[in-house]
C-alpha cells in the first residue's frame, strides 16, 4: 500500500514530536511504548491518516497532518489489530494525546499483547 506524501513525513517525524515535558511524563499512569503504526483517526465525518508514536494502555501519541479542535471524540484505526474509542486531551503541532476511552479490559485484551 502506497503512504501518501503527509504520512510519509509524519512517519519520519517532525521537530515537535520529540519535545516532551518531564510533568507529562511523571503524571501518566501506564508506561508508553514506542511505535511506528501506520493507523486512521475517524471523525464522524472525516477519516484521515496518521502515524502513532507512542502507545499505552491509557492512549496513544499520535502525527497527524490535520488540526484538531477541542476535545473531540475519535477513533483510532490500528490495522488489524482493533477499532478504539478515544479522546483528544491534547494538541500540539502535527500531533495529538488521546485518551481510550473503551472498556479497561478490551484495551489490556487488545493491546497487551503489543506492549509487553
């Protein structure tokens, strides 16, 4: 499958996504894995690509092209894996923090596997 040029470059990353404050890491409740999966955010009416950066039981650091308004409800594509319910809790320049918002034990069934 062929990336388009805005997950192509979100795959090789953008000045802001390595920045990080030490307080944002001290109050998260589940460690973070890095990755690299090509995934999808769907809107209710509007589906875009993106890459996810880092991913935990809690949510996941996610590239996108495209700006976010408020605190909007998503879902996250993970190919082949599973469709998640989330939430925008933050937004900086080419990424965004979601926050799974489906059950605790769908998510550790799902992605467990994944971070361990």
């Amino acid at each position: 499958m062929k990336q388009n040029l805005e997950t192509k470059e979100m795959s090789q990353g953008h000045p802001a996504l390595g920045r990080e404050t030490e307080n944002m890491k001290e109050r998260r409740v589940h460690e973070r894995k890095d990755v690299r999966w090509v995934a999808r955010i769907m809107l209710s009416d509007v589906s875009l690509n993106c890459i996810v950066l880092d991913l935990s039981l809690g949510g996941a650091r996610v590239g996108v092209g495209d700006r976010f308004q408020g605190h909007q409800r998503v879902q996250l594509e993970l190919e082949k894996i599973a469709s998640l319910n989330a939430e925008v809790v933050w937004r900086g320049i080419g990424i965004i923090g979601l926050r799974f918002t489906n059950d605790p034990v769908f998510i550790e069934r799902t992605l467990g596997p994944f971070l361990r």
